[in-house]
C-alpha cells in the first residue's frame, strides 16, 4: 500500500505527471461547468460523450506547452496557462448568465453593448460558486506551496513535448470528425456559439471565433465608402417605381410577421389522404382580402432561416458560405425594417420558441433595432412543450400572446414558428393526418407538421379577431425555404405526381408562400415572379414609408413592369420564361432543357445570368465590408447595440412601464389579458383531453355520415 502510494506521490513529483494533474483537474473543473453554467443543450449518449471529452485536445495542447520549457519556469507558465484559461472561463460564465452567448473577439473589440452593460451589470451577477472555477489553479498552487509535490526541473527531451503536441492535436482531429458525423456543416454554417461549445469546447470556439474575426476585420478594414457607391447606383438605376394603388395602405397598422418554418408553397391547398393538409392557411392564401403569390421563391443559402430574416427585413442577401446572421450580425451596421419601423413610432418585437442565441439572433436583433427578443427563456417550459428545436408551435404562440397584448400599437411582431423542422417529428398526442408513403423517413412527417403548423396559425388567426387586432393589423405569412432538400428527389416524386422529378422541379419547388393579409386589402393570387428580397420594399410601400433612401436590392412585388428575374444563392435563377440550375438552362413553362437557344433566349439568359451575378456580388460586397456603416440614410437614425438588452427582468419592466402609454391590447382591455384558446393537448388535463377526444371523434363521424348522404343524394 506504502510502496503504491509512493509511486503515486513520485510519479506527481515528475512533470508530465504534474501536468497530467493539472490538465485533469482542469477537464472536471470545466467539465462541471459546462453542465451548471451553460445551457449547451447536450442531447442523447453521443452528444453527451463528445461534451465530456471536448475539454482534452485543446487543454493537452494548452498545458502540453510548458513541456518545451525547462525547469521552474515550465511550473510557473503551467500555472500562468491554466489562470488565463480559468479566467476565460469565469469571464464566459458571467457573460453567459447576462447574454445567453460566449464572448467574442467582434464584441470586445466593438467596445459595444459587452463593455458598457457586462462591467455594469457584472457584480449584480456573480454567484460564489463561480469562483469555484479557480478551484483547481488553487490546489496547484498550494500543493506546490507546500511541497506537496516538488519541482521536476530535470530537462524533458524536446521529442517528448512534441508528441504530446501532436497527440493533442490528432485527439483534436478525432473530436472534429466526431462532430461532424453529428452536425455536418457545424463550423461553415456557423449556426450556434452554443454547437460549437458543445462539440468542440470553448477553447476550440475562442481560437474559431478569433480566426473568423481576425479574416472579418482584415476585410472590413481594407473596404471603404466608394465601395458603397457601386451598389447605390446600381440600385438607383435599376429601381422601379412601387404600386401606387397600394402605396399606404396599411399605414399605421400593427404588422405581424409570420415566419412559416420551412414550408413550401406545394403545401398550399394540397391533399393527403382525401384532406387538405392546412386548410386554414388554404382559407387565408383565398381569402379575398389576402394578397397571395404563387410565384414566390425562397433564396436561401447555407444559413437557411437566418438568409431569410436577413432578406425580409433588410432586403440584402445571405452570403455565399455561412450565415450573415452569424458571421456579420455583431458587428456590422445594418438599416433593417425594425429600426426603419421604430422611428416611424412602432415598438418591435421577435418571437421563438428557441433559445436566444441561435444563428446569432442575441446580437443581430440588436443591430436590427428590436425593441424586445421574446425567446422560450420567457415561457413557460416543460420537457413535453418542445419537440425538435424548441417550444411546439401550438404552446409557443399561446405563450407569446401575452407579450404580445402588452406592446404599445402599432407594432411590429415577427413571429418565428418551429415545430414544422426538419426532420419532422411529432409526438402521437398531436398528430391529426397519416404519415405520407413515399418510404423516406424524413420526408413522410412533413405533412405531420405541416398540419400541426396550421392549427397553430388557425388559433393564432381565431385569436387575433377575438382580441381585436386583425382590424388593425396586416397579418404577413411566408415561408422560409424548402422542407424537403434536393436530396429527397424520388419521395418528391412521390408526393408531387412528377414522374422524373430533376433538378428543374427542385428549382421550381423553392417557391414558398407570401400573403399579406388586411381586412379591406384587395386581395387575389398575384402571379408575378419574385423573391425574399422583395418583401421589404414590397411590405414598406404598403405601409407607405418610401424605400428610395435605403440600400434595398428588391423591388416591390405589385409594382408594374418590375424586373421578374429571381436569383438563387448559388448564382442559378428563375425568370418567368427561362431557369438556370446549376449550368443547365430550361423554358420554366415547360421545364424542357434548353440546349440550342435561340437568340431571343440568349438574350434573356444574358441579362438574367448578368443581373444575378452583379446583385449577388454588391450585395455580398455590403455585408463582408460593413459598407452600410459609411451611410446615414437623412432622417435615419443609427442604431446603437447597447441601447438593446433582452433580459427577461429588463423586458418585464420596460413592459410596465410601456403601459403607461395606455396604447397597448392590455391597456385598452383595462389591464384584463384575452385569453388564448388552444387545443394543445400538453396543456389540458387529462379529463380535458378525453372529452375533446371523444368530440372530435363524433364531428368526424356526423361529417363522415353527412359525406356519404350527400353521395348518396
Ligand atoms: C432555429 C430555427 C431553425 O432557431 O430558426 O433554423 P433553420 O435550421 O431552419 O435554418
Ligand atoms: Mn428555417
């Protein structure tokens, strides 16, 4: 027992077994804190494992350093090492608590809302066992102190620290590939600080986020206002004049945007299994106060829903890698559709059932002048509430409609929905149609969701006219981008009836719904061709505010003679005679593949290919080079970061205080909320749910019976 507890004692006295301590007290320390201080959302073994073994590569790699070194100062820099980690650590664990995000180079260097609100608010936000995070630095230290260990200063053979070097390196290239095999796309599509924590740790973010930052601002730095002046005059040359007939139309009115979680426009008055699969979103797209379009395209790229909210609310385009959200949203200045609206006297406002922090949100909506980020941190949350990426749409938007009373009118809410994700899933209790037949499993729970969307946004639209606001709103729908990707062409085929479904119909299948809907609107299925970066200049002439000032690359939709090109992402189009996919050409009424064009076709194809390339590239030239910083549009208002925080307790008291204002649903209801009905059965009790399970079951067989007298008639 002695001669084992020597060996232990000696083997700590040497020092790689120094090291080896120290790396594995770190790794508990930090592996403590991610499950306490975090929220990473670690799901399953698999994620779980990778979580407890992010912390080894990088911190072999850190501490590994000292081995180079020789004698006392190799102990001194270990120590030196883990304090500067330790306090990365502590500073993350604080500005996680206020922020819901890491720290990143783009925001210290900002000197923005980080500096100014983190040293503020930094002692109010302490808890002692933060502290705890010094835990293992200390032991080191005293064990050292009190020569509980003694200094190896015996040199270590240079080959030795190499290998340490390499093997950290190569654990590194196992965690990565690891990760990868969960998430693919995790460092390119920057979808979430929080994923990358989770899969790689925080160190491996920092040194991420530094070299992203570091290639950011080298671009930014070399950019300057002339490279603005391309793309305005561009603009101004290519601008069509907006409907007039339209122009103002909904001035004043409260606007609700309704984000549509990756719902094509195919799903509109499609059936399955002899039902509509959402009837009321069919009833809205026909109503004859709806605008509709039936030509309508997504444009998104690799950052999906964040390249959608980017064109919607700023009518500039994703970039051609990653999300723009993500990459540029904490740092670049934007002229976006809430801080537009804010200074025409709108409170804004984003709702999701997700946390704050995804494709960067935190910080972008800040840049965007969102007045309140209304994120699943403000609901009411139980593990049966969410499915897939957070809140179920039928709980979210109840929870949501609370906050939504207290906002001073007119307002500006963008609702983001969810539960209609890929890959589809829905829990038994709320399913309301068969899973289609086409054998791919991620494709047949689609019209699950797609139904289970449309009930919510049923309630939804039942309880705006109960509490009043459809009178005074214009209610916008659009979906984001496609639910079924490329990938899935044969389960296509299978739902859409196209025998040989191509890369042709994929195109034609990027086309998602926009509606605005205004009780008094004139309404009906307009057919021109256009996209997400139409929406805003589209939405803005409704409202009768004049887009010519702004750096908007879209054009309004109802505006007569507009350009009817619609540019993808990846530099393919459409036009309402030809489509470029990949480098095919096809006649986009026919969908035949244009190999000998005529010259008339050539011409089209010239200018389309033309227009899609330069918009791309000006648009793209904006966002890397920051450019919108260079321009004060006269009458706008620049937006400050650090005048935004969307803590809950700073929401709820801003939220009082707007009260006072008496503008507000709440207000004008003297202080009495109107309630929100749902049928989500996660919210009932289970007597509840019996009942309304037995009358759903005798209303489908009395119109069962009514059907069939009605054949038989
Ligand atoms: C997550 C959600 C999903 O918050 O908006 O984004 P997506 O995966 O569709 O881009
Ligand atoms: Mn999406």
């Amino acid at each position: 027992m002695k001669q084992v507890g020597g060996r232990i004692k000696s083997f700590f006295n040497s020092r790689g077994g120094f090291m080896i301590l120290a790396i594995a007290l770190f790794w508990v320390k930090i592996f403590w804190a991610y499950n306490t201080k975090f929220n990473l959302g670690a799901e399953g073994g698999f994620q779980k494992m990778l979580l407890a073994l992010n912390p080894i590569p990088t911190t072999l790699l850190l501490f590994g350093i000292v081995l180079y070194m020789k004698g006392r100062k190799s102990y001194i820099s270990l120590l030196i090492v883990d304090a500067i980690t330790s306090t990365w650590l502590f500073a993350n664990i604080l500005y996680y608590r206020e922020f819901s995000d890491f720290m990143t180079f783009a925001l210290m260097k900002g000197g923005s809302s980080v500096s100014n609100n983190l040293s503020k608010a930094i002692m109010g936000i302490i808890d002692p066992s933060d502290f705890l995070v010094f835990a293992d630095l200390l032991i080191l230290i005293l064990l050292l102190a009190f020569k509980g260990v003694h200094m190896d200063i015996r040199p270590i053979k240079k080959r030795i620290a190499l290998l340490v070097s390499m093997l950290a390196i190569v654990l590194f290239g196992a965690n990565l590939s690891m990760a990868y095999h969960d998430r693919s796309g995790l460092l390119t599509r920057t979808f979430d600080s929080n994923y990358i924590v989770k899969y790689l740790g925080l160190n491996a973010y920092t040194v991420y986020d530094g070299v992203k930052t570091a290639q950011n601002s080298a671009i930014k730095a070399n950019a300057s206002s002339s490279d603005l002046k391309s793309a305005q005059k561009w603009i101004k040359e290519n601008r069509v004049a907006p409907n007039v007939q339209y122009t103002g139309v909904a001035k004043g009115k409260n606007v609700f945007v309704i984000h549509l979680e990756s719902f094509q426009q195919f799903l509109i008055d499609y059936k399955y299994d002899g039902q509509e699969v959402t009837p009321n979103l069919n009833k809205i797209y026909h109503e004859k106060d709806t605008l509709s379009f039936d030509n309508f395209f997504n444009q998104v790229g690799q950052g999906k829903t964040s390249d959608a909210e980017m064109m919607l609310e700023n009518s500039l385009y994703g970039l051609p890698e990653g999300s723009a959200m993500s990459i540029d949203g904490s740092s670049n200045t934007f002229q976006a559709a809430p801080s537009i609206l804010d200074q025409q006297g709108y409170t804004t406002a984003a709702f999701h059932g997700d946390v704050p922090s995804y494709w960067n949100r935190e910080n972008t909506y800040k840049a965007w002048g969102y007045d309140y980020w209304v994120t699943k941190g403000y609901m009411k949350d139980k593990k049966s509430y969410e499915i897939g990426y957070g809140l179920k749409d039928k709980i979210f938007l109840k929870e949501s409609a609370p906050y939504i009373q207290q906002l001073p009118q007119p307002f500006y809410a963008k609702i983001i929905t969810l539960t209609n994700h890929y890959p589809y899933p829905l829990d038994k209790k709320n399913v309301s149609i068969a899973k289609t037949k086409t054998g791919d499993p991620t494709v047949d729970g689609y019209v699950q969701t797609a139904r289970y969307l449309d009930q919510s946004i049923g309630e939804f639209m039942t309880w705006l006219k109960k509490s009043g606001l459809e009178k005074n709103s214009i209610v916008m729908f659009y979906g984001d981008h496609y639910g079924i990707s490329a990938n899935h062409k044969k389960a296509m085929a299978k739902l859409t009836g196209i025998k040989n479904y191509n890369d042709f119909n994929d195109a034609m299948y990027q086309r998602v719904p926009l509606m605005f809907h205004m009780t008094g609107l004139k309404g009906g299925v307009n057919h021109t061709y256009g996209g997400e970066i139409d929406v805003l200049p589209t939405l803005m002439n409704l409202l009768g505010i004049n887009n010519s000032k702004y750096v908007q690359f879209g054009s309004d939709l109802l505006a007569p003679n507009r350009n009817q090109t619609v540019p993808f992402r990846d530099g393919g189009f459409v036009t309402p005679t030809i489509t470029k996919v990949g480098s095919n050409y096809y006649d986009t009424k026919t969908g035949k593949q244009i190999k000998h064009p005529t010259a008339a076709q050539r011409t089209v194809e010239n200018q389309a290919v033309n227009r899609t390339t330069t918009v791309l590239s000006l648009s793209d030239r904006i966002i890397n080079g920051d450019l919108l910083r260079f321009y004060n549009p006269s009458g706008y208002k620049k937006v400050d970061r650090s005048d935004y925080n969307y803590k809950l307790s700073k929401a709820k008291k801003q939220l009082k205080k707007d009260q006072k204002k008496g503008t507000s649903v709440l207000a004008q209801h003297h202080g009495k909320y109107v309630e929100y009905d749902t049928d989500a059965p996660e919210l009932m009790t289970k007597a509840q749910r019996e009942k309304a399970k037995a009358e759903s079951a005798s209303s489908s067989s009395s119109s069962a019976a009514k059907d069939s007298s009605s054949k038989s008639k």
